[in-house]
C-alpha cells in the first residue's frame, strides 16, 4: 500500500528576521504547501522573493518564526537542534548550484560522506552502496578520481549520488545547472528525473530557468514571501 503521506507539509510557515527590533522584516507571509511522494516540483521567483528562505526551512537549516511544518507526517517544531540533524540526513538529500564536494577527496569519498556520519565509521556495505550510486549516474571510471579533478557535469552526477545516499524521500536542488552548459545540465535534468521515476524520491527544484521549470509536474513562484501561483503539467 502507497504511503498518502505527505513528504513536505508546511501549514501558516511565516519567516521573519530581527523580530522584535525596529527592523524586522517578515521574509515569508503564511506559506501552505504539501509535496507528495514521487513529485517533481519547481519553484522559481525573483531574486529576493523568499525561495532561498522557504528551502532553508523545508531542509531544516533554518526555523520557521511562526506555523507548523511536517517532513514524512512529523511535526517539527518541538525537535531539537541534533533531533533536527538526524531528521535532515535520514530524510533529506542536498544538492546544490556550487556542488559542495571535497576536492580533496574521491568522487567515492565524496559519496560515502552522509553515510559515514550517520554511523561513524566506514564498512564495506557503505562503500558497495556508493559504488552503486555512482553506477546509477554513470561516473564508475571516475570513482577514484579526486573532485576537484573533474568537470563541472560529473561533479554535479556524484553531487547527485551523494544526496542519494542515505536514500532520503525528498531531495532539495538549488539551481543544480546555474553553474553548467546547456547540454550538461539538460542531462543533469534528465537524470534527476530517471531517479525520481524508478525511486519515487519527491524532488523539488530552485531554478530561474523557465525550460527546466516546464520539465517538472508542478510549478510554484513565489513572490513577496508568498506562493503566488501553482500550475501543474498538462
């Protein structure tokens, strides 16, 4: 049976900064959204509009100032800063514009990372596990190349990997292509998608780019803090 429970459910979510100065500034104004298991989603806005806010607090970098959020049906607010760390990395993957790798260590390295802080020592089946990630972005020739030695297109492929690691439900993608070629991130685009299909993994994607936007199942904008309009994939 299908779990109907919702990855991402967020009820009210405000976000102010300097609260209770003479210069606070609410950044988001009463969000409501739900994702669903298997959704590949969009969220696009002008600089400043709050999509960098609002994804800091899907992934539980950051707190909401007031309402309630809710990742695989449980509630947030009352967890505590390692409660919230332990949350992130068994149920959110990070993939990010700048790649955030090691360069000083393997592309397998790189990937065994969340794995071997989850447990806190290295063991065989975590090293099979990300042999295995690497063969579902193709990148296994490359596995002991150092990443700071590769293109920018196979170190988004192991960033790829790395936030497959632990397996999560949901993986957060700030502008994963803003820094590629359009052919590179078009299939860095491309193998998102082949992940979210064959692994049900609920995705949501930062982009400014309207044609990868229109590759998704839902588009979200956001302007002025709020979800302005959600148009879904005819």
């Amino acid at each position: 049976m299908v779990d109907a429970t919702p990855v991402v459910r967020l009820e009210g979510v405000k976000k102010a900064y300097g609260v209770g100065s003479p210069v606070e500034v609410e950044v988001l104004h009463g969000i409501d959204l739900e994702l669903k298991r298997g959704e590949f989603v969009a969220l696009t806005g002008p600089s400043g509009s709050g999509k960098s806010t609002l994804l800091n607090i899907i992934g539980l970098l950051d707190r909401p100032t007031s309402g309630r959020l809710f990742i695989e049906g449980r509630e947030t607010s009352g967890l505590n800063d390692t409660e919230l760390t332990k949350l992130r990395g068994h149920s959110i993957g990070f993939i990010f514009q700048s790649h955030c790798l090691i360069s000083a260590f393997t592309a397998l390295e790189n990937v065994m990372m969340p794995q071997l802080a989850a447990v806190e020592f290295p063991n065989e089946a975590i090293r099979s596990r990300s042999a295995e990630l690497l063969i579902q972005v193709d990148l296994t020739r490359w596995q002991d190349n150092l990443s700071g030695n590769m293109s920018g297109g196979q170190q988004q492929r192991v960033a790829i990997a790395r936030a497959l690691a632990m397996n999560p439900a949901l993986i957060l993608a700030d502008e994963p292509t803003g820094n590629l070629d359009t052919k590179t991130a078009d299939t860095v685009i491309e193998l998102m998608r082949k992940v979210n299909l064959k692994e049900g993994t609920t995705f949501l994607i930062v982009t400014h780019n309207m044609g990868i936007a229109h590759r998704c199942d839902r588009i979200l904008e956001v302007v002025d803090g709020q979800i302005v309009k959600a148009s879904t994939k005819v």
